[in-house]
C-alpha cells in the first residue's frame, strides 16, 4: 500500500538531517512509485540506492529519466495529458536538483494512491 507524505515535510527532513532522511525517503519513493504503477520487476528503493551509490550517482540520473518516462506513459494510458517528464526529471538530475525530482514524483506518487482509494 502506498502511503502518501508530505513532499514539504519530507524537503524539510532531508535538509535538518543533511541528506540522511533523503536516502530513506527516496527508498520509500521508489518502493511506493513501483507499488503504485504495478511495476514488479522494476529494481527496489534499496537496490536503487546501492547503484547509485556504487556508479556515483549516475544510476539514479538513470532512474529519474526512467520514472518520469513511466509516468509519461501511464497518464497516457488513463487519458491525461502528459509531458515530457522524463526529460525534465533529467535535466534536473543533471543539475544536480534530485530533491526537487524527488518532490515532484512524490506529488504524482500521492496523487495516485489518492485516486485508487477513491
């Protein structure tokens, strides 16, 4: 089950706890993002993380394209507009701007579990 949290809360956490409260939030997200889109084979939050942490960050630029493509094609399913989110998550992992990628994708995470308990 998904559970929602707060994306100001969780921003607010990470930086009090200089990034630690960032690694379990972006396991929770990651777990939560597959719950979500039903994904089973897609690697777990602590598999995402121990890559990245091994490849220095690349594969989580990786990953942030990856989701955002899925969350392009997800809304394209239900009927939504979708962007490029892909893309935007990308470049923002480029920049070095993760947390605001994490922000986003926690918006669209909650946003999903309250529309399949409705």
């Amino acid at each position: 089950m998904v559970q929602p949290r707060s994306v100001g809360l969780c921003i607010v956490l990470t930086i009090v706890t200089c990034g630690l409260y960032g690694i379990y939030w972006l396991i929770c997200l990651v777990n939560d993002f597959n719950y979500a889109t039903g994904d089973v084979q897609s690697p777990s939050g602590g598999m995402v993380f121990l890559l990245s942490l091994v490849t220095c960050g690349i594969y989580l630029i990786y990953w942030s394209y990856k989701a955002g493509d899925k969350l392009d094609r997800l809304k394209q399913q239900w009927g939504m507009y979708s962007s490029n989110t892909g893309i935007l998550y990308l470049v923002l992992s480029l920049l070095g701007l993760d947390i605001i990628v994490w922000a986003l994708l926690q918006s669209e995470v909650n946003g999903m579990a309250g529309s399949a308990s409705v």
